[in-house]
C-alpha cells in the first residue's frame, strides 16, 4: 500500500465541512512559476505545492528534483534543494 507524503496536495485542495474543493491559489501560483522559470506543467505544481507547504507549515521544507530546471527554479524560488550540487 503507497502512502502520499503529509502533505502532498496541500496548495490545490483545501478541506471544507461539506466535503474537498480545488483552491485556485495553488493553480494560479503554478501557472507564475512556469512563466517566471519556463517550467513544464508537473514541475510548476511541484514547486508550487513545496512552496505553499513551505508558506503554511512555517517550517523549512526541502524540495527533491533530479530534473535541471526544476532543481535550478526551486533554488531560484529560495527553496533548499536536494541533491545538493546537482547543478553547479
């Protein structure tokens, strides 16, 4: 059985007493950080949920990429990134 991460989804889902609904601030963030750093679809939602878990949780958050451009956007966006030095 796969387990999701503790908050993956956070920035597009938010939880309402009748049930889940898409938030746009997730969508819109995504939508700015694939113009602002060129990113394809996934890799903007993938740096926009790390940012706005970042944002919610107050916490450091660590961003995972083996793809350049959205290793190079997520440093860029002031994230730590890992691995570290896979762009130099």
């Amino acid at each position: 059985m796969s387990r999701s991460p503790p908050f993956a989804g956070v920035a597009f889902v938010e939880a309402k007493e009748d049930g889940k609904r898409e938030t746009p601030q997730g969508m819109e963030k995504a939508a700015g950080l694939a113009r602002r750093y060129a990113l394809r679809g996934y890799d903007a939602v993938h740096l926009a949920s790390a940012l706005l878990g970042q944002e919610r949780l107050h916490l450091p958050v660590t961003l995972a990429a083996f793809d350049r451009d959205l290793w190079l956007a997520g440093r860029k966006s002031g994230m730590e990134v890992w691995p570290t030095g896979l762009v130099s």
